[in-house]
C-alpha cells in the first residue's frame, strides 16, 4: 500500500478493559494506534511511532483483513514514547 501526501495510516489499538479491570465502552477508549505507513511529505512521525489521534476525523479502511485509519498528519496530537 502506499499512501499519499501528508496522510498518515495508523492500526488502532483497542483497549477494552483497563489495567485496574474497568471495561470501556466505544465512546471511553483512548484514540491510540501504531503508524504502519506514511505519506511522502509527512514530516512530523515514522513508521512504528505509538501515537493519539484525533478520533474525529479519520477514514476506516480494511486492508488484508485488517482495519486501519488513514488521517491527515495534522490529526496526530502527540507520539507517545
């Protein structure tokens, strides 16, 4: 796959339950994921960066039976190291 200009495709990672055992429902979980590809003129992450994202403005796609998201490298908040 490649992906274009300043997008950016993250796998979500979903987090259901909380270390101390709290189950999270949709509208509760963090909008955290794994950079697996970048476009051409992104600047700002790599592949492999953990990042939150803006949960708002994004695209679902399915891509060899998984779902990611493609966002703009403007949605990206922060890396989290």
């Amino acid at each position: 796959m490649k992906v274009l200009w300043k997008n950016v495709l993250i796998e979500p990672i979903i987090e259901d339950v909380t270390k101390g055992g709290i189950i999270l429902t949709k509208v509760v979980k963090k909008p955290i994921g794994i950079v697996k590809f970048v476009g051409h003129q992104v600047e700002t992450v790599k592949i492999g960066d953990k990042v939150m994202y803006n949960k708002y403005e994004n695209k679902y796609i399915d891509f060899e039976e998984k779902e990611y998201l493609v966002i703009h490298e403007e949605s990206v908040d922060c890396i989290i190291n």
